[in-house]
C-alpha cells in the first residue's frame, strides 16, 4: 500500500503517494488541496501552468515546511480522486 501524506510547502498544500530523498521530496499522483465557500477540493494541476493531473513532482526540501499524515476522510477523498476505478 503506498505511503499517503500531506505535504506543506512554502507554495501550497499537496496530497500524494511519498518517496524521500536525500534532498527532495517525491510525490507521485500529486493532488494540491483548495479550499472554496464549499469546503475543500483538488485542483485538476498542482500549479497554475502545470499539466492536469501529473504523474509526480518534486520539491526540494528547503521549500517544504512539514510532512504530515493524512487525515483518513482526505485519504479516502485523494484514492477516490486517483482511482482508476470508474463508480457506475
């Protein structure tokens, strides 16, 4: 099962399946988390410019600010969000 956390960066807040390096983080299926009059959501990129849905990113550490678990409602929303499963 992959490890799902929470990263904080100095940018924003992302959502993904972690690798730690020695200078970077790797996340891949990367979801950055929004918040909306609604409640929270996904943005369909992790950056204004970038690709719907990418693969991975990496941050350079100095640019993260903590690593957290996830909360287990947002896990459950970010493997809904990331699922190849299609619901009927």
């Amino acid at each position: 099962m992959a490890d799902i956390k929470t990263v904080v960066t100095t940018y924003g807040e992302y959502i993904g399946e972690i690798e730690e390096g020695a200078d970077v983080i790797r996340l891949k299926n990367p979801r950055m988390v929004i918040q909306s009059q609604e409640g929270f959501g996904f943005a369909k990129g992790v950056c204004v410019t970038s690709v719907e849905s990418p693969e991975e990113i990496i941050l350079k550490k100095p640019q993260v600010v903590l690593v957290v678990d996830t909360h287990a409602d947002v896990k459950k929303a970010y493997e809904e969000a990331t699922s190849v499963i299609e619901r009927v």
